[in-house]
C-alpha cells in the first residue's frame, strides 16, 4: 500500500530553507515511528509530500494510518494506488474500473491536481473522465458543490495516484523543529490539553509535577503524560520530573496569609519550574492556565505569578472556555484521565484575593521559609516517559463507612474547615491532625492502634493513607461517613 502524506499548511509557506529543515525533520521522525511497525517500510520524497510504501496487510496498514494520523506535521493521508501515465482514455478506464461500483445512482465531482508538464490541464481531465464517468456507470449528475462521490486523483509527472481514502491528520510543526519546554501539569484538563497544544506546534514539552498529596495523584498525572508521549511524541523522548511539594503546601498553610496562598502556591511552582528547566535548557514554562477560571488567573493575580519567573511562561489556553477545552480533551483521548484524576484541593483561600499586587504578595511571603521550597526542589526525580510506572503497586486503601471501638479517627482537614463543621462521633475518639502536619506527626503516634483518616470528600484521606501505607503503616483506613 502507498499513503501520500500531505504537510500542514503552513509548512508549505516558508521559506525554503525552513520548509527544507521541516520536512526533514518530519521524515526523521516518521522514521523513528514506522520502522518498529513495519521494518521493510520505505519513506520517499521530500519537497511536496512524503510517500511511505509498507506491506499488504491490512492490520499493519491500520497501525501505520493511525500512527501517521497522531503526528503532528501532517495535515492529511491520502491513501493511493500508483499507474504510470498513459493517455486521457486510457486514465478514464482507470477510473471507470476504480469507482464505477461507488458512483451508480449517486452525484460525483472529479477532482485532478497536476505536478509537471502534459499536453493538458486539470481541466481537460476533470472534463474528460467525468464525461465518460456520467456516460458509463449510472451516476445521478454531477454536482461540482456539494457531490456524494469525489473521483480524485494526482498527476505527478508521469505517474497517476488514484486517491482511495484520505485520512485527516494532525496539523502543526513536526516535533523537534521548535525549542523544548516545561509543561506544568497536574493531569486536570487544562494542563493536558495545554500541553497537547504545544505538541501540535512542534514543540517538546517535558512534564513536570508538583506532588501535593501522595502517590495515587501521581499514578494518574504519569498515566496521562505517558498517554501524551506514546500517542503523539514517541519519536523523541520526553522527561517526567515530579517534585514532592506537601512540604511547601505545609508551609505555606502555616505561614501565608489566607487570601493570598492560592497565588502564593501558584509563585512556588512557577519559581521550581523556572530552576528546573533553567538546569535542563528548556526555554519557556507552559501552563493551562485560562483567564478568570479560578481566583488566581485575574490579570492581577497572573501578573503576581509571573514576577517570580524570568522565563517565557506560556499559556496556550488562556481566553479558551473550559467547555472547549473539555471538547478537545475528548478528541485528543485525554478526558477520560482528567475526569478521574482526584483534585487535590489542599490549599483554598476562605476569602481569595483577585486583585492582589506585589506589596501584598511580597507580604505574605515573608515568613515562608524557602529552605522547603529549595529542598522540594532537590528532591526532584526525573524519569523517560517511555519508562513510567503505570501502575499502582503495594497494598490498597481500605475504605470504611463507620469507626469502632478502640479506633482513632485523624481529621486531617484544614484547621478552618474543621473549625466551621466538627466531626463528633459519639465513643470514637477523633483527633485533629491537618493533613500538612500528618507525616510529621504520624511517627508519635501508638503503632499498637488502629487509624482512620477522615476528610469531607475523602480524596486527601486517600491520598495520604496510601502514602502511609507505602511506608509501611498498615494500621491506616479510610474512614467515608455516609451522607445524610
């Protein structure tokens, strides 16, 4: 089978020594992708298009259409079938002995572009061929706007592809034509889909994580940036640097200012991100950030963010609704992840700040002890997203609906939350212990005794178990109390 693969637009319009560069970073990747599907493939061409020749069978045709569909690059596949070319008549009977089945009782357009000198235009063949078409095989009309049928075909020199199926591609700049950068992603939608986009536009956006919570909210953002990296950018490698940051959510739950710890969070991560990928020679920062979303993406509060970076941050995404960007995620395969991925929500300002300014910021800065922040970032592992763990491994979380005598029960929930809405269990004896100082405080604890974590959603109670869990606490439950 031969596919014709077709560069996105705007590859076709720069300049030649920039188009050059670009395809042939494309067949350079192509390579990288196709040979592990099908080792006697072949690659050919270079200015126009790209022609890839692989086998017969219809199950490797199907993995090298989709792998070739998921690259980015590719504005469109068309599926062929090569003649040498001979005269109007004899390519007249092609197409008759091609579409005469499809074309009984429907409308049809012909539809030829040419490549290189010929006694005749694409006209005369659009003319010809859809006469003797209309003549011979039972066709409702022609219909030049709006046909049933597209009769389409290449002429290239001496060569005719008859056109079978095309296939739509991904678009954009193949990757590794642009600079590589770090993609701040939580695995929520927006992130992924921001990330995605940089992607699409050739560039190579490594992921790093800010772990707030625990390995299961981990599991999940490996699980979708992997998803990323397999399905659109396996022909380069790609890192997944997580950063244990429950340190500096502690930290900053103790020691900032209410209203304004969302964007104080928010200036963490940004100043981790900027030193990480100042080391590693990324260019820019990326995130999913959407203007006036959330509290902290007020054009004041952003500005607040950026003032901590003196890198490029990008935001692919910022006057994009949340409903489009949930449409993409769908199309891109990615929503699946991000609606199950568990929202760590371990830092909500009671009564946020929208229109903060460096004084206020700088403010509440001032008794965070950047000692965490400078070991969180030390504490960073970088992994090839080709060899995530994807899976969750040691022993689950037991989830219970009601606490026994002789079990504690750890309200791990902000002191604030705990204050407006007490947990009372009547024989049960409940401790408050916040979820930043658990860790911490866990050690003093009797191991002789039985604990559950309790929190209003159980997503933190969960996350957390698992942590203690993996540090071999077994004597730790989840403790879900039935609505009421």
């Amino acid at each position: 089978m031969k596919l014709i693969i077709k560069f996105f637009a705007e590859i076709t319009i720069k300049s030649p020594q920039v188009r050059k560069r670009f395809v042939s970073q494309l067949r350079k990747n192509l390579k990288v992708l196709l040979k592990p599907i099908d080792p006697e493939l072949r690659i050919n061409g270079n200015w126009d298009s790209l022609e890839v020749v692989t086998g017969d069978d219809p199950a490797l045709q199907a993995r090298v259409i989709e792998r070739l569909c998921n690259t980015p690059g590719i504005n469109h596949i068309h599926e062929v079938r090569e003649y040498p070319l001979g005269s109007l008549d004899e390519l007249a009977e092609l197409c008759l002995e091609r579409f005469a089945e499809q074309l009984r009782g429907r409308t049809f357009a012909v539809r030829c572009k040419r490549i290189g000198k010929h006694p005749f235009s694409s006209t005369d063949v659009n003319r010809q061929i859809g006469s003797r078409l209309m003549e011979q095989t039972g066709a409702a009309g022609v219909s030049l706007t709006d046909p049933e049928v597209q009769v389409q075909l290449e002429i290239r020199q001496q060569r005719v592809f008859l056109i079978q199926a095309r296939h739509e591609g991904l678009g954009g700049f193949p990757l590794g034509t642009m600079e590589p950068v770090l993609s701040l992603m939580s695995g929520g939608f927006d992130s992924t889909v921001a990330s995605y986009q940089m992607l699409q536009r050739g560039i190579l956006p490594h992921f790093v994580f800010f772990n707030l919570g625990g390995r299961a909210h981990e599991l999940g953002v490996r699980q979708v940036a992997h998803y990323l990296w397999e399905r659109y950018a396996a022909s380069h490698r790609l890192r997944f640097i997580s950063v244990p940051f429950e340190g500096v959510v502690a930290e900053i739950l103790q020691n900032v200012d209410n209203s304004q710890m969302g964007v104080v969070l928010k200036r963490m991560m940004l100043r981790a991100a900027n030193r990480i990928a100042a080391r590693r020679g990324f260019q820019a920062l990326v995130t999913g950030e959407a203007i006036a979303q959330v509290s902290s993406q007020t054009l004041p509060n952003l500005a607040a963010i950026d003032q901590v970076s003196d890198m490029l941050v990008l935001r692919p995404l910022i006057t994009t609704s949340k409903t489009e960007i949930i449409r993409t995620a769908r199309r891109i395969g990615t929503e699946a992840f991000s609606s199950s991925m568990p929202e760590y929500c371990g830092v909500i300002s009671v009564s946020p700040d929208i229109h903060t300014n460096a004084r206020k910021v700088a403010a509440a800065e001032g008794g965070f002890d950047f000692s965490v922040l400078d070991e969180a970032i030390e504490q960073a592992t970088s992994t090839d997203c080709c060899d995530l763990e994807l899976d969750m491994e040691g022993s689950q979380v037991e989830t219970v609906e009601q606490a026994l005598a002789g079990q504690v029960v750890l309200d791990i929930r902000h002191p604030d939350e705990e204050e407006a809405n007490p947990l009372v269990l009547e024989g049960i004896e409940v401790l408050k212990v916040p979820f930043y100082q658990l860790n911490s405080r866990f050690a003093e604890l009797d191991d002789a005794r039985a604990y559950l974590l309790y929190c209003e959603k159980g997503v933190m109670s969960q996350l957390h178990a698992q942590y203690l869990l993996d540090r071999g606490h077994d004597n730790v439950r989840v403790l879900r109390l039935p609505r009421s």
